[in-house]
C-alpha cells in the first residue's frame, strides 16, 4: 500500500511489513519457465533419430510440431515441453 507500506494480509486486513500472520508460509519463489533452459532432447515429445544406431545422437524430431530433424542439445524446449521420464530395463 502506498501510505505507509503497509501490505494487506488475507486474513487481517493492512498490516506493517513486519507483521507474520500465524497462517502465513513461506513458499520460495520457483523459476520460471524460461529460467530453467530446457532443451528439446529432455522433452517427451523429441523422438531420437535412428540413423546410425551405434552412435549416440542428438539428432532428431518433434513428434508435435517438426518434420525435420534438427540437434536437440542446442534448441531451446518450447512451451509444450513435457520432461522426459527415463525407463530402465534390467
């Protein structure tokens, strides 16, 4: 509030900036989106391509959006991004 910066509390009303309300928790502020630079290889979406099976690729595809195939390490994820889950068979 701009009279005396005081900062108005859901459940009290305008309080001073010192005030702690006993409901109140302290929730860290989380990255945004665009802070975490995900890349389309982490994605769920971007398909590997097969080409050359022995060698260990970051070229491929959007299974979304793309027809070519492209280097997944250097493009940035794009909204749709769903991060990949790795499954492991033993």
């Amino acid at each position: 509030m701009n009279v005396n910066n005081d900062i108005l509390c859901r459940e009290e009303g305008a309080v001073s900036p010192d005030y702690v309300c006993k409901k109140h928790k302290f929730m860290p502020q989380s990255k945004s989106f665009k802070d975490n630079d995900f890349k389309c290889i982490q994605c769920e979406n971007f398909v590997v391509s097969d080409m050359n099976p022995l060698a260990n690729s970051t070229i491929g595809l959007c299974k979304l959006f793309s027809v070519r195939q492209f280097d997944g390490e250097r493009k940035r994820a794009c909204s749709k991004f769903l991060k990949s889950t790795k499954l492991e068979v033993s």
